[in-house]
C-alpha cells in the first residue's frame, strides 16, 4: 500500500498543480492543509532549507518544491498519463517553459498587484510578451499544462482584484493555450472555492498596493 501524503494550502497554485498531477494518475494521497503563519513541525522538518509547502512525503521520504515533485511523480508512477515526454529535446523544452513560468511570469503577476493605471498597463504590456514563448504543448495533458493551469486556470478572473491580466480578452494569446486544460475534470475538482478565492486576492491586492506605496 502506497503512502502518500500532500502538505499544502488550499489556495497555493504550487500545492495544486501537485494534486493535479496525482489526481491525473489517479494516485490516492492524503492532503494536509498547513497555517502557513504557523507552520507544522512535519513541514519544517521536512522542507528544511525553503520552509514552504508544497511537500509530498512518500513512505516516509519528503520531496519538496513543486517543479521537481511533478517530476518524482511522474518517475516514481510511470504509468499513463505520462507527463513528461519520452524524447529528450522535448522534455527540454517543457522544462524550458515550466521554469519560465515560474520565473518569468509569477514575479510579472506580482509586480501588476502592486499597481494602478499607468504603471500598472505597462506592465501588462510586458506580460503580452509572453505569447512569443513558443510553448510546446503534447496531444494529451501533461507538466507543461499542469503548471500553466495552475497559474491561469484554477481561478477565472472576475476584475475583482483590479487586474486583467487574467481574464480572456485582456490576452488572448495566453488563453488560447488554457482552453483544453481548463474544462478537464480534474482541474474543476482541485479548484478553490470561487468567493474564499477572490476575497484572498483582493487581500493580497491591497498588501500588494500599500507595500508599493511605502517603497
Ligand atoms: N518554489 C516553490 C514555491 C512554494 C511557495 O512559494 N509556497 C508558498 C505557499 S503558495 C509558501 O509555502 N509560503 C510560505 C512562506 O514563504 O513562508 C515551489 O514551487 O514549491
């Protein structure tokens, strides 16, 4: 009997691309949510260096930060749906993307909570930019749409926060990627709740817009 267990928080992207990507290969796993303000004893043990969640603890044995667990995932489960392809340059490229994503656009968002008008349009502007990563997609979900979905796809954006970036018509060439993904089953049962999710953006928008004003 497998032994999986998931420490996350219900509204981190990071935690739900790994439920995911288990709920994809239909591994069972329990799922601990952790108080980020006060964080367990197990999550600090376990992720010692980043102190952060997502970790998944497989027979006793912790894997922390979320790329690298899609990837355990998906060696230590190698049955279908792979999520990683077998050839050695696209697997390149996806990991390419994935990091992109992470490093690239992640920061972007943040830096579009912290502003209004003007400044903020800029920003958005540069984040358009984005549509001229080729990413590569396969014929049937895998990493690549795991992380992008996480980021853009859990969560349809209602203006609430003061940003378009994630809404449809506001970038086209970003959304068109999303379409499949999005309407998979899975991505419907690992999305937050709709009203508790918008209420923590709006927070972070406003931390987001008073920590700019002070700097
Ligand atoms: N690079 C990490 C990022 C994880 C991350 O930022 N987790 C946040 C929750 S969304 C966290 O644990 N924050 C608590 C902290 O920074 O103290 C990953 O991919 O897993």
């Amino acid at each position: 009997m497998e032994e999986v267990k998931l420490y996350g928080m219900w509204a981190s992207l990071y935690a739900k691309r790994v439920e995911m990507a288990l709920k994809m290969k239909g591994i069972p796993y329990e799922y601990i949510e952790e108080d980020l303000m006060n964080k367990s004893e197990k999550l600090l043990s376990c992720n010692p260096v980043y102190k952060k969640s997502p970790v998944l603890v497989h027979h006793e044995k912790p894997v922390s930060e979320s790329l690298i667990i899609l990837e355990y995932i998906d060696e230590t489960w190698n049955c279908p749906p792979l999520l990683l392809p077998k050839d050695p340059s696209q697997r390149a490229k996806v990991r390419f993307c994935t990091n992109f994503i992470d490093q690239q656009m992640i920061p972007l968002i943040r830096e579009i909570y912290k502003f209004e008008g003007e400044q903020q349009e800029k920003i958005v502007k540069e984040f358009s930019k984005i549509g001229t990563v080729d990413f590569c997609g396969g014929e049937t979900p895998g990493l690549l749409d795991i992380v992008f979905c996480s980021v853009f796809g859990i969560h349809k954006g209602d203006g609430s926060s003061g940003v378009r970036e994630f809404e449809m018509d506001a970038n086209p060439l970003l959304f068109k990627w999303l379409n499949s993904p999005r309407d998979l089953p899975v991505v419907k049962e690992i999305s937050p709740p709709h009203e508790a999710f918008s209420a923590l953006l709006k927070q972070f928008r406003a931390i987001s817009l008073q920590s700019s004003t002070k700097t």
